[in-house]
C-alpha cells in the first residue's frame, strides 16, 4: 500500500539540508556559514543519538514492538538514512572546502602541525606544554582486555606508533581531544594583515613525540574521530525508586550506551580503522561514515571572532507598550500585551518576575521550566521571590533531553532556597509554557502572568523566534491555574485539565478541537463558503491530523503552511482543489513558534501554542493553546505570518520530492521575512511614540497602523 505520508526521519535529514544549504550560500557572512555548519553538525549528533538509536532497538525487537507511529520497517528507513547522509556529508565536505577558500580570501588561515613556521612551532609547544598537556592522557589500547568508556561528544584521535627501522611492532593509543577544559580554537602568532588558527588536535599532533618519547618510536600517525551513542534514558518500572533517582540512574546508562555512529577521517589507517570498528562492536555497513580531517563541527558555531566584517544582526528593542513604564506589572494589569522574540526584548519577562518577588501584594508564582539558561535570571528572580516570603512553585522538567543534569541541578537549587518543585507526571512530559502571580489587592485576588510558545531561556531569546503573550485575562488566567492544579494534583487525574474553558491543553482536548476546526473549514468549503487555514509550527508528522488536512485540501480549503523542520505530509495532489502552500523558512534566527489560524466563517480563531502537531505533543506532554482575543494582537500576529509567506528570499518549498528549493518571484520585491519582521514591529514601535509619523513599510500601512 502506498505511503500517505512522508518518513519522518527522512523528512527531518531534508530540514537539516536546509541548514545545509545556508552554509552553502555566498550571500550569507562568512562567521555565520560557519555557524551553520556546526549547527548542522550538532543537528545530526542528536538525530544519531536519538532517532537513529530508536529505530535501532526498535529494528532489534522486529515485530514485536506495536504503535510505532513509523511510515514503513525500521530497516528500510535505516537503510535510507544512512543513503542520505552519505550525501549530506559529501556535500558538507565541498561547502567546508569552499568556505575555507573564501577564509584565506580574508587573510584567515586554518593552519595545521605541518604549515607552522619557526616561531609558531614555539608558541605551539609552550602552549601544549602550560595549557595542553595535563589534560591528556594516552591510552594504549591494545594493552587493555577491552576498549575503554569513550565519551561520545569528545573527539578522539587514533594514533598508530612504529619505527622506521621496523625494530619496534606497531602499537595503537587513542588520545581525548579535551576541548571542553582547553577550547578547541588556538590563535597564533601572525604574519601582518593575517590571522592564524591552529585546532587543538592538530596542537596534540605537534607534540605526539614528546607525549610518547617513554616507548621510543620515531614515526607517529593520527587520525580523528568520533562516536555517537544511544541518548535514550530508559526508566525502570521499579516502584521502590524514586524519579530522581531514574533518572540519575538513566543519566549514568546513558554513558554506556551503544555507539549507533562511528565517523572517522577517510585517510584512517586501514589497520587502526578495523581494530577500532571491531572493538565498537560495528560493522562498515552500519553508520560508518568516512569524512575529512577534521570532525565534531560543532564547535564551530565558537569559531573565534577573527572577522573584518561583523555581523549585521540587530538588538532587540523594546515593545512599544513599555517603553515608557516603570512597571510591566501596571500595564500588563491593563492591557495584553504580545512580545515577539527575539524582535523585541526578553527583559520584560524577567522584570516581571523581578517586580512580583518585591511586590508586598504578591503572594505567590508558579511557573514551568524546561529549559533554562545557564546562568539563569529566570530562577535568580524566584529565589528572589521566595527570599522575601512569597511562595513559589517551579514546575521543572527534569527529562527535557539533553538537559536532564542541568535540571536536576537547578532542583537542588531551588529547594535549597524554599522553592516547591515540581518534577513531572509518569509517561508525560510538561511542555507547557506559563507563568501565574497571584497577587491580594484590597481582598481581592488578581491572576495575571503569561502564556508563551518558547523556552524561558533568555540567552535562546535573542535567537529563536517565539510569541510570549502577558496577559491578566480572568478566562485565560483561570485555565492557566487550573493546569496547575492538575500538575501539582496530577493522582485526581486530568479533571482540572477537561475543565479548561479557554486554554485548550494537551492531552486532554487540543487534538479533538483540531479535528473540529479543520471539520468546520472543509463544510464550509463544501457549501461554498470561504474556509482557510493557516498554520506555523516546528514539526508537522501526526497522521491522522495529515489525513484531516488532506480531506480539507480535497473539498477546496485554502491551506497555508509554515513548518520549520519535520514535514510529512504530501503537499501536492491532484485531488486538491487549491493548491497547499508550504514552506520552510531557514536564517539567522530559528522559527520556532506555533500559530494557528482558522477562518471559521468569518469569525476567524487565532491561537498561540507550546505543541507541534506530533504524536508526542498531543497525546503524551502537558501542552497549552492559547487563544489570542485582543484584537490588535491578532492582527500583528496573522501580518508577520503573512510577512513570512511572502518571503522569496530564505524560503523552501516543501514538495513531495524533499527538493528545498528556494521560493523564487522575480516579479516580486525582495522579501526576507525575518528582516520586514523586524522592520515591521520596529516600526510600530516608532508610530506608537510619535502618532503624527508616517508608516513606509506597504504591509504595515495595509494592516493595523
């Protein structure tokens, strides 16, 4: 039977080619193509650890594992990955080769052991000798029984020690590259006008003869690779544990769990290559992926600032609602107010978490945390908080992946000060975005606090694209604290989440309002009535909400898609009566919020939310969407989004062929939509303090100005 949709893996290595593909493009600056491809580099390190480690064990288990929520067998979708990338790092090779040409075009070189002149070659040995050489310690493999714990974020370099008069057999040693303690960037002494950057390993190769003069070998070769392992943290069922202590256990499993990729340099010695395949317990078939010199692009995105031309990125600037307060708290109380990262800055957050732990009035803050900065002023301000006697309840997610120690870390904090937390429900993780202050004024109690669709993370605000709503609406308010009631109550069962009458959480009702509000657009359609919708999210994959989509799509809705990563619907059929729009917007920042949007026969529905539409987030996280009732809000939000349609310079079409190409319109003005964003909201920003000033800009004298 032919597949409805396409493979979400696959769908999601074609998202990580449009990253790819920024790296690729001449237009980008140089600092930032490089950025690029370290964000792709990391990228596909988390997809090996977790996609690539499921299919695994789920390839391992066969048939006998039920609601997989997979297109076709594990097998095959391996098999097809493993094509891919294959590919993307062909392809990543040529851009890195390309984009290094272009670093010399600038007078910056990457320059190895062999390149360095007379006064580098001191600088180098100093360096290794004060900065280096504590860090490392060789191991000789072939005289341990097995192969030792190998981290999996860390590079390594394969050494292969011999003689050059063969009096000496051959020996093997691996070498930890200890970026993380050293940093794996080392500028150099220059010539004028140049910079110079060695790479940390390359450091070490310089001094493979002093680190190994004890055995007496003359000739030293190495080579760099890198493992990545299974990032799954099981959780046992065993009732006489704790969940803290799951997931410390989980966390210390994770350390051993089973290599599922093994990238090394293509010029590996034929003889090191086996004996490290062979005690990985791999075989060449198997996500063995040869690649160039260098690995573990990831620290590229801290490619050191050696750049004549800096990055034209703009601060955030303050929403036009506040840039005359004192207080957020007195307007918020006031009005709603909607703030668009990273457009607009994250301060008022945090000031408003600052004035209510000062605030005689407040009483008490609850918010969810999933993930945090790491120097938090989110969790500075609770502490804050509790300090001057209000009382705080932190509802903390302590499996948000890849941020589990750091969570457990902030937990202790957080008690230690008197904070509540919260550490989740089983077999459900809380996703949701939200903030309530309850504050006492004159016997009166007032909610007021936030629904968000991004991280409370201030150092991710200045980069990803998110929509946090402040608000003191009683409707939404009161939904906001029964949600927490349900977290701190989750034993009465989800009686407080049914209950909700303007926020729709998950998992109780959002994909059953879903399935109402696509049903309604496709009758109206149906009786020739106009019907749209339109859609912003990161992860599109749920099948039986494509199936929905595919049925409005067929009765003639309008349907409009903006999905940052995981697509696997079939935009193109020759069964739709109007063609589906889809995009994907790849640049500077990434997109990150979720937009809803249903015509609803004129009487359209507008809504923010925390979930993708993805089995996960409808059926197993606590999630909320909010509907937006201001309706000044809504008209800001429904014109970035069509700002983002329009966009003919960072978009990709998603088509059933996975092809990215770029949405192209001669005919049209340039428009980069995370440029016109800002320019747009900048510019209401402007109007709102001088009235009597005209707008330039086309789409914000057509909208709401």
């Amino acid at each position: 039977m032919k597949r409805k949709t396409i493979a979400r893996d696959i769908s999601w290595l074609s998202f990580n080619g449009r990253v790819l593909q920024e790296a690729a493009d001449p237009t980008v600056p140089l600092r930032e193509r490089i950025k690029f491809l370290g964000i792709f580099s990391n990228n596909m390190d988390e997809f090996f650890r977790v996609r690539v480690a499921t299919l695994k064990r789920m390839n391992e288990f066969g048939r006998k594992l039920k609601n997989m929520h997979l297109e076709q067998a594990p097998g095959k979708i391996l098999d097809e990955i493993q094509q891919v990338v294959l590919e993307q790092q062909q392809s990543f090779n040529t851009i890195w080769e390309s984009v290094r040409r272009e670093l010399e075009k600038e007078k910056i070189f990457l320059v190895n052991e062999k390149q360095l002149n007379k006064e580098q070659q001191k600088f180098v040995q100093t360096y290794f000798e004060e900065e280096v050489r504590s860090n490392i310690i060789p191991i000789m493999v072939e005289n341990v029984p097995q192969l030792p714990y190998l981290r999996e974020k860390s590079l390594y370099l394969g050494v292969v020690l011999s003689r050059r008069d063969q009096s000496l057999r051959r020996k093997y040693s691996l070498i930890e590259v200890p970026s993380k303690s050293v940093g794996r960037f080392c500028k150099l002494p220059s010539p004028e006008g140049e910079q110079h950057i060695i790479l940390l390993e390359d450091v070490i190769r310089f001094n493979l003869k002093s680190i190994f003069s004890y055995f007496g070998y003359d000739r030293f070769g190495s080579w760099v690779f890198k493992i990545t392992k299974d990032a799954e943290i099981d959780l046992d069922n065993d009732v006489s544990t704790t969940m803290i202590q799951k997931i410390e256990k989980g966390l210390r499993n994770r350390r051993k769990g089973k290599p599922v990729r093994f990238v090394y340099d293509k010029e590996m010695d034929d003889g090191l290559l086996d004996f490290l395949i062979r005690k990985l317990n791999l075989s060449r078939k198997e996500s063995v992926i040869p690649g160039g010199r260098i690995h573990n692009f990831r620290h590229f995105m801290d490619f050191p600032d050696v750049f004549q031309k800096k990055s034209a990125r703009k601060k955030p600037f303050q929403h036009q609602l506040l840039k005359h307060t004192m207080r957020v708290t007195d307007v918020v109380l006031e009005k709603d107010i909607m703030l668009n990262f990273p457009y607009h800055s994250f301060n008022p957050v945090i000031d408003l978490l600052r004035e209510a732990a000062i605030d005689p009035e407040v009483t008490a803050i609850k918010i969810t945390a999933y993930r945090l900065a790491s120097n938090s002023k989110v969790i500075n301000a609770l502490i804050n908080a509790v300090r001057n006697g209000k009382q705080v309840t932190v509802m903390l997610e302590l499996r948000a992946r890849f941020d589990e120690e750091a969570n457990l870390e902030w937990k202790e904090r957080l008690e230690e000060e008197g904070v509540k937390v919260l550490i989740g429900i089983p077999n459900m993780k809380v996703h949701a975005k939200l903030l309530m202050i309850k504050k006492r004024v004159n016997n009166h109690t007032i909610h007021y606090g936030f629904v968000s669709t991004g991280n409370l993370n201030e150092k991710t605000a200045h980069v990803y694209g998110d929509h946090c709503l402040l608000t003191s609406d009683r409707f939404i308010m009161a939904d906001v604290n029964r949600i927490f009631n349900y977290l701190e109550n989750p034993k009465d069962g989800d009686k407080f989440l049914k209950a909700c009458k303007t926020l729709i959480p998950c998992p109780t009702s959002l994909r059953r309002e879903l399935y109402k509000l696509v049903n309604k657009e496709i009758r109206n359609a149906r009786a020739k009535k106009p019907a749209s919708i339109t859609l912003k999210m990161n992860s599109l994959s749920d099948e039986d909400l494509i199936n929905k989509l595919y049925d409005a799509a067929r009765a003639g809705v309008e349907i409009r898609l903006i999905i940052r990563g995981i697509f696997c619907m079939y935009s193109e059929s020759k069964k739709f009566k109007i063609p589906v729009k889809a995009v994907s917007i790849i640049d500077e920042y990434l997109e990150h919020a979720r937009v809803f949007i249903f015509h609803n026969g004129g009487d359209e529905k507008v809504y923010i939310s925390s979930a993708d539409w993805m089995v996960r987030n409808l059926d197993h996280r606590v999630e909320a969407t909010c509907p937006i009732l201001d309706d000044k809000i809504r008209r800001v939000l429904k014109n970035i989004l069509e700002i983002q349609l329009r966009d003919n310079v960072k978009a990709r079409i998603l088509d059933n062929e996975l092809s990215n190409r770029y949405v192209r319109d001669r005919k049209q003005k340039k428009v980069r939509s995370q440029v016109e964003t800002y320019q747009y909201l900048h510019q209401k920003t402007i109007i709102h303090a001088d009235p009597a000033h005209s707008p330039s800009m086309e789409s914000l004298a057509a909208s709401d100005a």
